[in-house]
C-alpha cells in the first residue's frame, strides 16, 4: 500500500513539473517569436529610411574612401541587427562591401553576385530572403512577420525612377539566439530540479495520505472553478504538504494573472486616453490665410498615430507649416511626435527660419529617444506678402504641387536625413522656395497614402496621387481637395485594413 501511494504521489509530482515546464517553453516560444517580429520591423524601418541616405553619400565621397566608409559605419551603428550592407549595381556588381573594405576601397577584380541575387538587385520592390533556405526562395511582403530574414535588398530608385544601385543588408539573429539559449536552459534546469525534488519528497513519504490528497482533491476542482484565494489546508511536511503549497502557490499566481488582465483593461483605458491627449496635440483650428486656403487631416493605423502636422503663427506676415512621420505607430511613435512637437514649437520662437528650427530639433530628438526611433519631416515657412513657401525635407516624400496656369503636375526637391539618425544634420537638409500663385495647390503628406494596400501586392503609389491632384487641383476650395485624396485612398484600399496612419495637408492660392 505503501509502494502504490508513493508512486501515486511521483506521478502528480512529475504531472505538475511537467505542465510547469510546458507553460515555460510555451512563454519562451511567444517572446522568441514577438522578438522577431520587433526585429522584422526594425529590419524594414531601418533598410528603407537609410537607403537614400547612403546612396547621397555613396554618390558624394566614395572617391574620396574614407569618409563613405565613416558615414556607412555610423548607419550601421544604429541597428543592432544590420551587420553589414553591400552596394551593389544594376549590373549585379559589388561596388562596395561595408566589412570587406571597411579599412580600404576595394582594387581587385569586379565582385559579381550570383544569378538569384542579381534577379533581386534588378527588382524594384524590397525582397527579403529566408533565413536558412538556399535555394531561390525570397519574399516582398512588408507587414509584421515572426520568419526570420538573411537579408534584404532594398532597391534605390533616383528622381526619374531610374534604378542604377541596390543595397543589399545583411541581417544577424546572434543577440535573439542567445536570449533564447539562456531562458530555454534556465527553463530546462527549472525543470530537472523540480523532476529531482518530486522524486527524493515521494521517497520519504509517511504517514497517512487519504485525507490529505481528498482536500487538495477538493481544493484543486475549487481553484479550478474560479476560486483562486481558497488555500488548501494540508498540515503535514511531506511531499502532499509540499504539493499542498504548490497549489496554493499556483492558485495565488492565477489571482496574479487575473488581477494583470484587469490591468490590461486598465492600460485599454490609457490607451484611450493617449489618444486624446495626442488628438489634442493637433492644431484646434486651421490658420486663417488672406491669400492661402488651408486644410489638414490624419487618420491613424493605431490608436496612437506616429503622424503629425502643425501651423504655427510666428508673426503676421510668416507661418510655420509642417508634416511628420515617425517609423511605426503604436504608443512609442505616439511619445516621439509629442517630443517632436513640443520641440519644434519650442524652437519655432528663437529660430524663424524652418531650417534651423528641424536642426536643432533633430540634435535633442537623436540624444533623447531609442537608437532605431526616427521622424522624417517636411517644414515650410509661409511668407504671405512674397507667396513664397520655404521649406526643408528631412527625409520625407516629396510634395505634389499644382500649377493652375498650366494644369501641370511637378514634385518639390527630396533629399535630407531623417530627424533622430545623426547627431547633426545641419549639413545636410538644404532650404528650398515655391511660389504658390492664385489657385496653385500644394500637397503635404506621408508615405501612408501612396504605401497603401489594395492587397499584399498592389500599393496606392506617388503616381497614383499625382495623377489624382492633376484631376481634382481645380476644386474650389482646400477641403474639398482633401476629402477628395481621402476618398480617393479609401476606394483604393477596400476592405484591406489600414498598415500605417494617413495624414495630408492642403495648401491653395488665393
């Protein structure tokens, strides 16, 4: 009798480590895969805000060697998973390798990439190749994803979409890996221990067990419906005590559980919240031109938006314009465009000029936010007695612009770096001016609007929206212009849901 109720007491021993340990690696197995998607996202910010960049440099000083390679290093720097980038022709040659020739610019033979890679090289949408997979196996999909990526090849495309240079990024998972080996063999000691400890209290079993094992019977079938503050009263020290305690332990993890949902609630409730504080971030009431019509508008993908626009008045004659897009959405894009706001406000009444006000901005932004957290912008100053807008892109899309005289379609002059990548941007951003005469339209927005989805394969596109200003630019008024782009988008994208926050501002002559 003695052998069966200690084998008895093994079994529900070894039963409760089990399910312990199953509950363990299926936690180890939810962060591994939310890690990766992190990663992916990481990943595709961080390949399609830097691509411009290093091509403008690529193209500036790789004669010079050391400089490129600098700035190249600097880029890399920022991401924790990128751990070198190829340049690479349309040819399929490798012009420059940031590890290979990280000391001196390569003077050997010409470094061709296979066929499947060149295939890639020459496409002009981002391909992402699976990790593990030689063959030729390679995907464009841009939404979140828990696969795990060897690299990317990120298609660069100049201002009359000509398409001479790729940069392939190659991707590394040596950080995840080794996250995982750690909490997989805590796990795994966790539960040989527990195996172990099961065995040795079974072996000194005494004394008699019927009563106890009725009440953690009866104790169990309450925790199980729902009671989780019963505690299972088991006064002996032997293994039925110490099983006892460990559903009373288990018993009080769940009350934990339950009483985190209830936070989650909460934090729902937050949430709710953020998005009225970051509703109210937004301008009240649109500037009051007497020769330009203005009208703004955004739509987030998330509760909290990563978008943002203002008008700041600085005096009768000027007024601050602006549009920005921090990578992602969610709660922490949210936190950078008050950070970015509130900079831009601040800075906006010492410095008048939109160039020096995004320079300044970007120098706090970088020192105070994560390393992989960026803002591209476009700011303008509205000068109302000359009609001139000037303005600075920090790498963001470039405007539409309409011109009624002659019904022609032109974009403004792209360039820049995105706010938060470098330190000092002041050389980089250049000021540019547009005269906006009667009727002309000027169209601010971000990538939202032409990285639209009609399906997994069919994006809204620049062209798309240009073609659409040429037809609607002779409306009356800005919001009806604006409502028209809106609409416009959303009978593009039918039921496919919405992948990042929409935002456009409307600027006409008057």
């Amino acid at each position: 009798m003695r052998s069966i109720k200690t084998k008895f007491v093994v079994a529900i021993s070894l039963l409760i480590v089990l399910v312990f340990t199953a509950n363990a690696l299926l936690m180890v197995q939810q962060k591994a895969t939310e890690s990766k998607k992190d990663i992916f996202i990481s990943v595709r910010n961080f390949t399609q805000f830097t691509t411009k960049p290093i091509i403008a440099d690529f193209d500036a000083y790789f004669r010079s060697g050391v400089k490129f390679n600098e700035s190249v290093q600097k880029i890399l720097s920022l991401s924790e998973e990128v751990v070198n980038l190829q340049v690479i022709n349309y040819n399929g040659e490798i012009i420059f390798d940031a590890v290979a020739d990280r000391d001196q610019r390569y003077q050997g033979e010409p470094r061709l990439v296979d066929k499947q890679l060149l295939e890639r090289v020459q496409d002009v949408e981002a391909t992402y190749q699976l990790v593990g997979i030689d063959k030729f196996d390679y995907f464009k999909r841009t939404e979140p994803t828990a696969v795990m990526i060897k690299d990317v090849v990120q298609p660069y495309l100049d201002d009359n979409s000509r398409h001479d240079y790729s940069i392939r990024y190659e991707i590394s998972y040596a950080i995840l890996n080794q996250r995982i080996a750690q909490m997989t063999m805590r796990t795994a000691l966790i539960a040989i221990i527990g195996v172990l400890f099961g065995i040795l209290v079974a072996f000194f079993l005494a004394g008699r067990i019927t009563g106890p094992l009725k009440r953690l019977k009866e104790g169990a079938l309450r925790i199980a419906k729902g009671n989780f503050n019963y505690q299972i009263k088991v006064k002996s020290k032997d293994e039925v005590g110490t099983l006892a305690d460990t559903f009373n332990q288990m018993a009080l993890d769940l009350d934990k559980y339950q009483k985190e949902l209830v936070a989650k609630e909460h934090l729902a409730h937050e949430l709710k919240i953020a998005t009225k504080i970051q509703e109210d971030l937004l301008p009240k009431k649109l500037p009051q031109l007497s020769n330009l019509d203005i009208a703004a508008k955004v739509i987030p993908a998330a509760d909290v938006g990563g978008d943002c626009y203002d008008f700041i008045e600085l005096d009768d004659n000027n007024t601050l314009i602006y549009i920005g897009d921090v990578t992602g959405h969610g709660v922490a894009s949210g936190v950078v465009v008050a950070i970015a706001n509130a900079l831009i406000y601040g800075f906006s009444q010492y410095f008048k000029n939109p160039r020096d006000v995004l320079v300044n901005a970007n120098a706090v932004i970088k020192a105070k936010t994560q390393a992989n957290m960026f803002i591209t912008m476009v700011m303008g100053g509205w000068n109302k007695q000359n009609r001139e807008f000037t303005y600075t892109s920090a790498g963001h899309d470039q405007m539409v612009l309409y011109r009624a005289a002659t019904k022609e379609i032109s974009l403004s002059q792209k360039g820049g770096m995105a706010l938060g990548m470098l330190p000092d941007i002041s050389k980089i951003v250049k000021e540019n001016k547009i005269k906006l005469e009667k009727d002309d339209v000027l169209v601010m927005y971000t990538d939202g609007v032409i990285e639209a989805w009609r399906s997994e394969k069919e994006l809204y596109e620049l062209d798309k929206l240009k073609k659409l200003v040429s037809e609607i630019g002779h409306l009356p008024t800005a919001s009806e212009i604006l409502d028209a782009i809106f609409q416009d988008v959303k009978d593009f994208m039918g039921d496919y849901p919405q992948q990042d926050d929409i935002t456009v501002v409307v600027m006409k002559g008057k």
